[in-house]
C-alpha cells in the first residue's frame, strides 16, 4: 500500500517533468499563472495570521520605533 508521502512524490516528480517539457510559451503562461496562485495563497496566510493576531506584535514594535522617532513621515 502507497503511503501519502509516496503519493505526493509521484505527482511531484510527474509535475517536474511534465514542466520540463513546456514549451517556452507554455512555461510563460504557466509562470504567471503559479505567480497569481502563489501571491494569493500568501495574502490568504497574511490576512489569516493578522486575524488570529499571530502580526501583533510586529505591528506593535513598529508602532513602538515610530513613537520613538525612528521613521520619518514623508
């Protein structure tokens, strides 16, 4: 029996090599697709992170350095 990890080797390896053999227009429109696929996996972990308030405390010292004068307004 094929465990998860076997599994997701295989479509790992069979996505390699079906991208090794894109053609240069092909792998174009594929970069750009991954591009807005990957950008918005990352916005969905942001907003979700600064939900659950995992940002807090970056937001806070960034808030801290600027009451101290360490940015300037533009």
């Amino acid at each position: 029996m094929l465990g998860k990890e076997n599994i997701e080797m295989s479509t790992v390896q069979e996505i390699k090599k079906a991208l090794s053999n894109l053609k240069p227009q092909e792998m174009a429109a594929f970069r750009a697709w991954f591009d807005e696929l990957d950008a918005a996996m990352w916005d969905t972990q942001f907003e979700e992170d600064a939900k659950s308030g995992k940002l807090d405390i970056v937001a806070d010292s960034a808030i801290a350095d600027y009451k101290k004068g360490k940015f300037k307004q533009l």
